[in-house]
C-alpha cells in the first residue's frame, strides 16, 4: 500500500529503526524494492532523482509503482530524491509521489531556508511531505550524483533551517559519500548526537553504499530514520551483467533482466533486514 513518507518515518523514529530508500530508475529496480518489502513485512521508500528524469517517464512510472503498491501489503512511499527545479517538484506532486526532496545545499544558509521554504509550503498545500538538506555531501567513486562540497551540518545551523522552513524531514552529512569511499569513512558520530538533541523531526542519511555495518547500526542508534542505498546495489548489478554476458553471451534479455532483478533483490533485502534489526 502507497503511504505518506512522513508516516513511515515517524514511526521508525518513534521505535528507533531505520527505513531503506532505495533509488528506483527502471523496472527491475522498483519490482525488487516492492518485492523484498512485501516477503520482509518492512517499510521501503522508492527515490526516484531528478537527474532520471530524463530517461524516465515520471507520470508512467509513479502510475505504474502506485498500482503496483496497492498489491502489497507492507507500506511503500515513493519519493523523489534531490531535486534542484520547482518544476520538478511540482512534477511528481502531480503525478502522486508522496515526499519531494528540495535540494538547497548548494546555496549559501539563508538562501537554502528561502528556497526550501518555499518548496515546503507548496508540498504542504498538496498534502505531500518534503525533505531538505543542510551541509552536502562529497562525491565518491562509481556515484551518479553531482558533486558536493562535503561540508558537515552545523547542529546550531540544523536546528534553526528545520524552524524556519518547517520541512519534515532532514537530511544531515556527518562524513558519508555519495558513491563508494576511496578513503576509509570517517563518520563523525558526536556531530550526529547534537543535531539529534536540537532537532525534533526524522532524520535522514545520505550515502548509504559502502558504509560499514556497524558504523550504520550506529547512526540508527543516534536517530536516523532513512538511510538512502543506490550505487552498492547498481555495483552489484552490473558485476552480475558483466558476468553473465562474458559467461552466456547468446542468453536473451528478458533472462538476464529476470535474473539481475533477484541479485537486486538480495542485496536490498540484506539492507532492509539490517536497518530494522539493530
């Protein structure tokens, strides 16, 4: 069943769990996501980026995953994840998604809480939660996202842009990438815990792939209701394609498609078990 975001996230605040948002951008990967939060019984968020927009239908692809989510029985939310237009926004607010993410992060302070709160007010007005960031997140290997600048979230600084922008969710950088790391993660756990006693709605943690066990366990434990996963699980999928075009090269691609789905599958159940067994 297609739920508010908002409602997922709550409650994994509320009993300290997280919720996987996974990237969707085909329908091998919304099938898989939909398919392991049905067998698991679990929440799973589906993130559709902005930066797909371009090789998917957004209008087809939300009416396809709705119909889809309305079989199942455990709750989905679909959520587009950092959108940098208006129109984008307004966009999948029409076409049903249940959460927008306006990214400012790239504008100075002030400018990030007059933009978002903007953004705030017309997903509010359409019954539709929103996500925002502060601080940015650096760019790692094998990612698709656009470079960011790495700077960690001031918890002052938190506090006052989730007040004055009245956003419900918030994404924090506290040392994750985007991508895989090409040095050894130095995620700053402290800085977490502050933002968390300053902050009053769920928070969300970028850069999920490659990010060790324990130290995701860990952040779970300090407040962090969603963690996105993307370029672990595309990682995982292409390997499995190159083998399989080295191995079976006359293999048809409805095979191969139906095979690279399962691999997809397996990898985002691990990630949904671990997030709600902490």
């Amino acid at each position: 069943m297609l739920v508010d975001t908002t409602s997922i996230l709550q409650d994994a605040q509320k009993n300290r769990y997280a919720v996987a948002a996974f990237s969707v951008y085909s329908l091998e990967t919304a099938q898989a996501a939909i398919n392991v939060a049905n067998r698991e019984k679990n929440p799973v968020i589906l993130a559709v980026g902005e930066r797909y927009f371009s090789s998917v239908d957004v209008e087809g692809f939300a009416s396809f995953i709705q119909t889809v989510a309305q079989k199942t029985t455990a709750p989905i939310a679909l959520h587009l994840d950092h959108a940098y237009q208006k129109q984008s926004i307004l966009r999948a607010i029409r076409s049903g998604f249940t959460s927008v993410m306006y990214d400012g992060s790239s504008f100075s302070f002030e400018e990030n809480v007059r933009l978002t709160k903007d953004m705030a007010e017309i997903a509010h007005l359409a019954g539709v939660s929103i996500e925002a960031e502060i601080g940015s997140l650096a760019k790692g290997a094998f990612s698709d996202e656009e470079e960011g600048n790495g700077i960690l979230t001031d918890p002052r600084l938190a506090e006052e842009f989730v007040n004055e922008t009245n956003v419900d969710f918030l994404a924090a950088a506290i040392g994750t990438v985007h991508g895989m790391y090409v040095t050894k993660p130095k995620i700053d756990l402290k800085r977490l815990e502050q933002i968390r006693e300053r902050v009053h709605v769920p928070l969300v943690l970028h850069g999920g792939s490659d990010t060790p066990d324990e130290i995701l366990k860990q952040v779970i434990e300090r407040g962090i209701c969603k963690i996105n996963v993307n370029t672990e699980i595309s990682m995982e999928a292409v390997s499995f394609l190159t083998r399989q075009l080295n191995d079976k090269p006359g293999l048809h691609l409805s095979v191969i498609m139906e095979e690279m789905q399962e691999v997809i599958e397996n990898s985002m159940t691990r990630f949904v078990r671990l997030f709600s067994n902490i």
